[in-house]
C-alpha cells in the first residue's frame, strides 16, 4: 500500500506503463492477489471488478485525466464510489499524479492529471527483468519461463476487460398491416367488398354499459413520507429558518448540522424555539449559525425527557417575550413602501376605499399650487443645503409623494439621483460642501 508522498510520479517507485494493454495486465493481477490490503473502515478494501471496469475506462483517456462528472455518466457509478476507486488505484501503485487537480472561483475545477504505472511488486511476481529508462523509469528486457503461464492468464483478462460490450439491438416484430376502415358513401351505399347480408346483429340495451363509471383512475392515497435522521434534521433546519427571523438567511444545511443532536433525540420546532426564548434575545448578530449553535449546546442534555421539553414549552407561551413576539409584526406606524410602483397601488388602493376624501396626490398639488416662486426657489435650497450635510430624507420624500420627475424639476436630476443612490445604503451620510 502506497502512501500519500509516494502517489507522485516523482517519488513513486513503480515504472510508467508504455501502453494501456500492460497496464491493465496490472490491474487484473491486483484482482487475485492479496497483494493490497486496505484498512479503512469504509468503503470497499480491495480491488474488484469495478475497480477494472474504472481501469478500462481510464485506458481510453489520452491524457489521462478523469473527471468525476464524467466517469459517473460513463460508468453510471456514484460521485463516491469513483472516488473509492480512484484512491485504491493510487494506493496501489497504478495511479500516480503528474498534475493536481485545481478549483478556480468563477471558472470551475480542473481535473486531476494521472500517469498509467505499474508497481514493482507487479515484475518481482512474473519474473520480468526491467531496466533503467529515461522516459518510463524502467522498462521491461525479458521475461523468466516461471512467468509465461501467468502473464497468458493475465492477457486473456485484460483483453476480456478492455472489451467494449455491445449494445443490444432492438428486436422488435414486424407489425401486420392494418385493415383500414371501411369509407362511408353519402347514398347509402357501402364501399366495403363483403357482404352485410350475414353480418352479426347489435347486442342489447340491457348490455350495454351504462356509462357511469369514470374513464379517469382514481389516485391511491400515497403514506405519508418517512424521513430518515438526515432528512428529520433538514427538515427542522427549513422549518426553524422560516418561523426564526434572525435566521432567515442561513444555509439550510448549515442549521441542520447545528441542530443534529436536538432532530436525533426528536425536538420539535417548538421546543428549540422554546429554548431559544429561555435567554434575553440578542440585538445584533453576526453570524446566525454561530448564535444558534450557543443557544443550544448541551440543551438535548438538560431537556432529556418530553416531559421537560413540554413543560419548557408551556413557560415559553406564557412569557412576555413570546408575546412581543407574537404582537411585533402588528405593530409600529405605517411607513409608506419604498417601491414607487408599490406607493401607487396604494394611493389608488385608499382612493377606491374613500372615494370622498381628496387623494395624496390631489394635496401634493394643491399645496405646490399655493405656493409661491420665491417660496419654491428658498424650499429648493433648503433641501440641496439639507442635502450636502448628509440628510436625504427631504429628497426621498418628495420622490415618494410627488414622483421622481417632479423632484426633479425642483431639486435638480443630479440631487436625486445621488439621494436615491445613498438612500439605500444609509440614511444619513456626511457629504461635505465642496
């Protein structure tokens, strides 16, 4: 077994297979050889017939760079079962690396490049004497009689292995020829050669069916789905992200690896928000992962039991902070929507209900109309002079009520657009007078 520092074509022992025939004679002889000997704890610890099937495939490559996606819709193998195989090629000595595969951000990754090579273990057994060569490493000068039977068995598996099966061809039987209907003549007649004279009588009314059943299949009610310890965590990570509003832009496999614990011993939604509520709601959070991770570490241990998590729940619902909670969203002046498109739904929204009542857009016009020259001239320069200290609230707000054009034709198209510009980073800004 090859380690990590000898799987590089400059620290491996082996020699650089000239062709991808003797490469596989290789790879079959790792198949009945105890040889390698892997002693993970997962995945498969041999060379087997996918491992050859892999080998083969790789042979075709010119360079031999494999990408995953690739070998999965050739070999219709998983994403990790390639991975396996690929490992216990290089462990073995028949794959090592000339060039390391790289992720660019924005561009994707490029493949590992690998060199076809044949470990020493491979000639010691079939008695070959090799020699020094500058482009393989060594290569083969001769071969011991000891070793003639076992490199003809080895021949006939990698020709066997290297065989592209064939696909099946569609054996479908010829069809019969289709009677075509008799056509209908307009006097009466018919077009048919046969004669009506024997033809069979109509079957009974009290036969036929009387046409209440449903041509469409009534759909049988599916069992409700059951989700693993996987899925039991994702789906409280979805549910707690929706319901937690701090957590509303988390990953959903992020807040599912945080709550593993309290989804394995059966939390619900309720109880973990329950625990979330025990301590004083923080103001400002950083990193919401990170905030729910300390909210919960050891709570699956001190609420061990349903008993405990119910009575949890039970002083959460009655708490003030549950409350506010609930009365929040409820709360508060209504401010008018930022959306200009939103504004005027509205606008006509509170027409349609009060058709009485003078609209916003009615006063905004009566007010500018009262108005006078030299008093729009000073409130035009009030606001550029609010402006240029930082404050943008004058400006946003003539755009809400009266619209950007006529902001614009009071405060200037430049002024505008530098206070929407600035409106949605801050709300105030220092700007300084230039």
């Amino acid at each position: 077994m090859y380690p990590a520092p000898e799987q590089w074509l400059a620290t491996t022992p082996g020699r650089i297979a000239t062709d991808g025939f003797s490469w596989m004679q290789a790879v079959c002889w790792f198949t009945f050889t105890s040889a390698y000997a892997s002693d993970r704890d997962h995945g498969p610890r041999r060379v087997s017939e996918t491992t050859v099937r892999l080998a083969a495939e790789l042979t075709r490559l010119s360079p031999c760079r494999p990408g995953i996606t690739y070998l999965v819709r050739v070999l219709k193998l998983s994403k990790r079962t390639i991975q396996y195989h690929l490992a216990i090629l290089r462990e073995t000595g028949l794959l090592t690396y000339r060039a390391k595969g790289t992720r660019v951000s924005g561009q994707g990754g490029q493949a590992s490049e690998f060199a076809r090579t044949i470990p020493p273990a491979f000639d010691r057994a079939l008695r070959l004497r090799t020699g020094t060569s500058d482009p393989y490493i060594r290569t083969v000068r001769g071969i011991e009689d000891a070793g003639r039977p076992l490199m003809k068995r080895l021949a006939k598996m990698a020709q066997r292995a290297l065989k592209r099966p064939r696909r099946p061809r569609n054996s479908k039987r010829p069809q019969k020829p289709v009677t075509p209907a008799p056509r209908c003549t307009p006097m009466g007649g018919t077009s048919s050669s046969r004669s009506t004279a024997g033809s069979s009588p109509q079957p009974p009314e009290s036969k036929l069916d009387p046409g209440n059943r449903s041509a469409t299949r009534l759909k049988k009610p599916r069992p409700a789905r059951r989700f693993n310890a996987v899925g039991r965590r994702y789906q409280l990570a979805r549910d707690l992200i929706r319901q937690v509003p701090w957590l509303h832009r988390a990953s959903i496999p992020r807040i599912a690896w945080v709550v593993r614990d309290v989804s394995d011993t059966g939390w619900t939604t309720t109880e973990v928000i329950a625990v979330l509520g025990v301590h004083s709601p923080a103001r400002i959070i950083h990193r919401p992962s990170g905030f729910l991770a300390h909210r919960l570490l050891g709570a699956h241990l001190l609420y061990d039991t349903p008993a405990k998590r119910e009575a949890l729940v039970c002083w959460w619902r009655e708490s003030r902070q549950a409350e506010t909670d609930r009365h929040t969203e409820w709360e508060g002046t209504w401010q008018t929507p930022r959306s200009h498109a939103v504004a005027r739904l509205v606008r006509q929204a509170i027409t349609r209900l009060h058709p009485g009542l003078v609209g916003t857009e009615e006063l905004a016009d009566g007010d500018q109309q009262s108005l006078s020259d030299d008093d729009l001239r000073e409130h035009a320069r009030a606001v550029r002079q609010a402006f240029m200290l930082g404050d943008t609230g004058l400006v946003t707000s003539t755009v809400d009520f009266l619209g950007r054009d006529e902001a614009e034709r009071l405060y200037g198209a430049e002024i505008v657009a530098n206070a929407l510009r600035l409106g949605r980073t801050s709300g105030r800004m220092s700007l300084g007078i230039q």
